[in-house]
C-alpha cells in the first residue's frame, strides 16, 4: 500500500496541530504561574522548552501566541466556572454570593491575578490585550447571564462582574477581608 503526497501532507498538518496545542498548554501553564511580566518571547520560548523562532513558526507573531494562550486559559476558567456553576439559574444576589467566594479562593487565583494583568495592559492601550481583554470580559458577562434568573439578565449580569471584579481588584491589593465583607 503507497501513501498518497496528500496524506502525508494532512499527518504533518495534524502533527503541527497538535504540537501548537502543547505549545499552547505549555505556555498557558506557564502564564498562569509565572504572570503577563514572564511573557517576553525568549522567556515564552524557554518555558515551552523550544526557540522564540520555533514559536513564530506556529503563531504568526507574538500578539497571535499571546492571544492563543489567553484564549486556552480563558477555556479552562470557563471549565472551572462550569463545575462552580448552580444547577439551575438564580437570583442575581444568590449568584454573586455563590460565585464571589470561589473566585477569591485561592483556587482561581492564578486567573484573577492574570486577569488583572490583562486589564492593566488594555488601559495602557497595549496590543492584543485590548482586544483579548474585551473578548474575555464579553465570555465571562455571557456566561453570567445565562446563569442569572431576572427579568433583564445581562444588566444584571453586568452588575454582577463589576461587583466581582471589585472584589479581586480589593484582593490584589491586600484587602481581601474588605472583598470578602462585600459577599
């Protein structure tokens, strides 16, 4: 049995792909851990154990890598909310009790504190966390809406991320007891 040029072609394709999930995995691992001050190529491409020029083989440049790896650990956050989330949707009050507690845990810390990042470097203007950080603040204001029971669920899920987001900036800056009296 001979091999078609086109399957090979499509065996190398997947192989590329699944090298820049691990890339990806690795990097988001490693994002997660170290924060957005360890995220210059040479340091990126360390941590992925490969070359800066191995990385921009895969990503077209470096706001590309970024945003794949913000992407992925937007996807497992999701995943975490998801195993937090009420069986069934409630009261905008109950929500935010619900859900404040878990993301001041330390548990989802390494996402806030990163999500902290993000949002320092949009403010300053600085590509591609603008747009990464809107994308992320839209997914998480969808994800709380569909978990709210009101008659306006995205006023209420807006609410509700401004009022979170207040309680982890509180957190970063050692006033988690004053977060945590908001609960």
């Amino acid at each position: 049995m001979t091999s078609t040029p086109g399957g090979a072609i499509r065996r190398r394709m997947d192989r590329g792909v699944q090298r820049r999930d691990e890339l990806v995995d690795r990097l988001a691992d490693h994002l997660l851990e170290q924060g957005l001050e360890a995220a210059s190529l040479r340091v990126l491409a360390r941590a992925a154990g490969t070359s800066d020029r191995m990385l921009l083989y895969y990503f077209a440049d470096k706001d590309a890598l970024i945003a794949a790896v913000l992407a992925r650990i937007a996807e497992r956050l999701t995943l975490q909310l998801g195993e937090i989330a009420a069986p069934q949707p409630m009261v905008p009050e109950a929500l935010r009790a619900h859900l404040a507690p878990a993301l001041l845990d330390d548990r989802f810390w390494p996402y806030m504190r990163l999500w902290l990042g993000i949002a320092a470097r949009a403010a300053h203007g600085e590509p591609p966390y603008a747009q990464v950080g809107e994308q992320l603040g839209r997914g998480f204001l969808l994800w709380a809406a569909a978990q709210i029971d009101s008659a306006d669920p995205m006023r209420d899920a807006a609410k509700l991320l401004a009022s979170v987001e207040g309680m982890v900036l509180l957190k970063s800056i050692g006033m988690a007891d004053v977060a945590r009296q908001a609960i």
